[in-house]
C-alpha cells in the first residue's frame, strides 16, 4: 500500500507545481526566431546585405508574458520557497537558483537586439572563451584541437548510412515505429511530426518530435534522432514529469540545456551513431559563436558557413542560429556552444563517479531536466521516496558494471600521452 506523503512532501509538490506554471509562457526559440522573409531578402541579395533585423524587429515580436508581472511572481515563488521550507533546504535552493535563472532569462528576452542580450545569453549558457578547469584548456581550444584531428580523417569514413534518401514523411514514419518501442507506457504515445516553422532539422517537445519539413535524412540521421532527440531530450521530460513530487524535474533551464545536450552526445557516442561530420557541424557552432563574440557580423559568419558547404540556404541556417535574438552585427546568442561543453563535462563526472565509487548517482542524470551539481541531493532523496528512479533509461545505463569497467580503461588511457606512443606506432601505421 502506497504510503501517505509527508508534509514536506505535499509542500514541494505544491511549490514545484507552481514554478512549472509560472515558467509556461517562457518560450526562448519562439521569441527570438527571424521570419522566412528576412530569409528570402537575405539569399535575393546573394547574402551581400546584412539581413533587415532591428531592434524594431523584436519589439513587433511580442513575448507570451509581461515580464515585469513574471518577475514579481518568480520574486514571489522565491519567498514563499524560504517561508515553507527555509533558506537551507537542498530541494528549496535548486528551485530558488532556478527561479533566478528564469529571471535572467527574461531579462535576456526583453533585450532582444540589444548589447545586454549576448552578455546575458553568455550567463546563461556560457562562452567559448570558458574553461573546463583552473588554468585548462577552453572550449576555443577544444574545438581547434577536433578541427586538427578531423581535418586528418577527410571523408574516407562515409558510407551508405550517410545517404540523404527519407523524406521528412518517410522519417515521421520510421521513427514514430521505433520511439515506440522505447516508450512502452501506452499513457505516453509519443508523437512524431513534420513542422516548417523550426530552424533545426529537429525539435523535441514534451511528448513531440518535431522534423523540419523539407529536411531529408539518413539512416545515420535517423538513428541519431531516436537516441539524441528521443532517448535523451524526450525520455528525461517524461521521467520528470514521472515525479511524485519534483514535478519541476520536467522543465529544464538554460543552465540545464548545457547537461541535457552533453548527455545527449554522450548516447550518440555509446550508440556508435555519431560520424566526423556530426563532430565537425558542433565545433564549427563553436567557432561561428567564437567569431561573434569577437566581433564578426552575419555575413562574416555566413562566409564561414559557405566555406564548408557552398549551399547559400544552409549556410544560412546555420548562421541565423548564432545570431537569432541578437542583431546581424552585434554579437551572438551562446547557446550553441553547450553541446560539445556539456559532453566534457557528462563525460568527466561519469568518469570521477566511477573513480570515487559513486555509481547509484550516474543513472540518476536521466531523471529530468538536471544539474550536475545537485544530483548528491536527488541520491539522497530517492531512498525516502521524495525523489523516484528515472522510468527510461537507456541500456547503457541500465548496466552499470559494464559502463564502470569501460570507463575504468578510460581512466588509465587519458594518463597516456599520444606524442610518444605516436613515435612508437608509427612504423606499424
């Protein structure tokens, strides 16, 4: 028999259901998407006219909220936080933190086109220039390094998994069957759909995936999407909203897009899906944003795209994505950067998890939309009910004795250093 919730309990409950509420209407791509025409005016100049994006442009763009109204409700939320559950509470503090980074992203959308949008986007998700420890490389340094290694490989790993040949149709299809059998709970049918009004060739909701209509795919896509898209970004809103009393598990912040996006890559990586050319279109998002942080314009950026793909619509679309919010010569919005960044570091806890004989907290990174810094709190939870496991979760994780005895080797070989072990391969390469 199911026991009754605590006090405590049905207060979280309480408190977190009204932080999914109040962070509803907070939309960021809605709000900072630029309409086809300003893509067709771009491509008739031949990409020789900066595109007519003003600060105008946004103010006709309304948001799905008063912000100052939002505020005061998110100030709110964050006092009644204290008052029920005081200043210390582990599970009050990451709701107050996530009431304040909602904050800051409104006051990032109400300065759409404006300087205080990029320095704001940067808080939230991050900038090339940061580093992964004191004194450590960055993420510019990690993309240069990638850029040297792929650069070697060119393109003798392609292959018949790589062809373009399903249809948006087809790729509905295709997937709507295999997310299915992922998604067993029949309370949670997944829905697979074509969309023209995204950016991306793909788009995951709460229960929807979304495929760019005119996009066309490859077995290799294909499979990248059900374990990227679906596994990842669909599963952990459905095991958040599987939260007792967490419900704001569900909904992620800025700062959780980071960790969400890294696990992300970390499954495509298992999977053995990913490919040079998916590697190459991340660290190029790297150095387009590291380019508008330092000071190129759209059609400086639309220039780099062109270079590694001379069709002038894609190029394009990549480039909308580093400057969309902001204007087409004043600087980037960041977000772009958190997929490589957020797999080093998934991929660095994982690994000192293991080390430190952490293992029942790595499954505990498909519980929601989660920090990495709070998921000691969420282990601590689980035994008392107030937190539950994650329902999906993919294979690799279901098994942790074989995850912990690959990512043990993983932990003596980066100790090795690749310049002598080089030299002795070399006769043999």
């Amino acid at each position: 028999m199911k026991n009754s919730p605590s006090e405590l309990q049905t207060t979280l409950k309480e408190l977190s259901d009204r932080l999914v509420f109040l962070q509803k209407p907070i939309r960021i791509l809605n709000a900072i998407k630029w309409d086809d025409h300003i893509k067709e005016d771009f491509l008739n100049h031949k990409g020789k006219k900066l595109p007519a994006v003003t600060k105008d442009y946004y103010a006709n763009l309304p948001l799905n909220f008063e912000a100052r109204d939002l505020r005061d409700n998110l100030i709110g939320l964050e006092h009644q936080i204290h008052k029920k559950l005081g200043q210390f509470n582990p599970i009050g503090m990451i709701m107050t933190r996530m009431c304040q980074e909602y904050r800051t992203t409104i006051d990032m959308l109400v300065h759409r086109g404006q300087h205080q949008f990029t320095e704001l986007s940067q808080e939230l998700y991050g900038s090339v220039s940061d580093v992964f420890y004191v004194n450590g490389p960055s993420l510019k340094d990690l993309a240069d390094n990638l850029s040297l290694t792929l650069k070697q490989l060119g393109q003798s790993w392609a292959g018949d998994k790589d062809d373009k040949r399903y249809t948006s149709k087809e790729a509905v299809q295709i997937l709507s069957h295999r997310l299915g059998r992922y998604f067993t709970d029949p309370h949670e049918k997944i829905t697979v759909k074509s969309d023209d009004g995204i950016v991306a060739d793909a788009a995951a909701g709460a229960e929807v995936l979304k495929l760019r209509k005119d996009a066309l795919f490859s077995e290799r896509d294909l499979k990248i999407l059900e374990v990227h898209e679906g596994w990842v970004h669909v599963g952990t809103t459905l095991n958040g909203k599987n939260q007792p009393y967490c419900t704001f598990l569900s909904k992620g912040t800025p700062s959780t897009t980071l960790f969400q996006e890294g696990l992300a890559i970390l499954i495509e990586m298992f999977s053995f899906v990913s490919s040079p050319q998916r590697i190459q279109r991340l660290i190029d998002r790297i150095h387009a944003v590291h380019m508008a942080e330092n000071g190129a314009n759209f059609i400086e950026v639309f220039h780099f795209y062109l270079g590694k793909d001379p069709d002038m619509e894609n190029a394009y679309r990549h480039t909308v994505r580093i400057f969309r919010g902001s204007l087409p010569n004043l600087g980037p919005f960041t977000k772009d950067i958190v997929y490589s960044k957020g797999f080093v570091l998934i991929f660095n806890y994982i690994r000192l998890a293991i080390a430190e004989g952490k293992l029942d907290q790595i499954p505990l990174l498909f519980l929601g939309k989660v920090h990495l810094e709070d998921l000691r709190v969420y282990a601590n939870l689980i035994e008392e009910g107030t937190i539950v496991a994650p329902k999906y979760l993919p294979v690799y994780f279901k098994d942790i004795a074989a995850l912990s005895s690959w990512m043990a080797y993983s932990l003596f070989l980066s100790t090795l250093s690749l310049e002598p072990l080089f030299h002795d391969y070399r006769s043999i390469l």
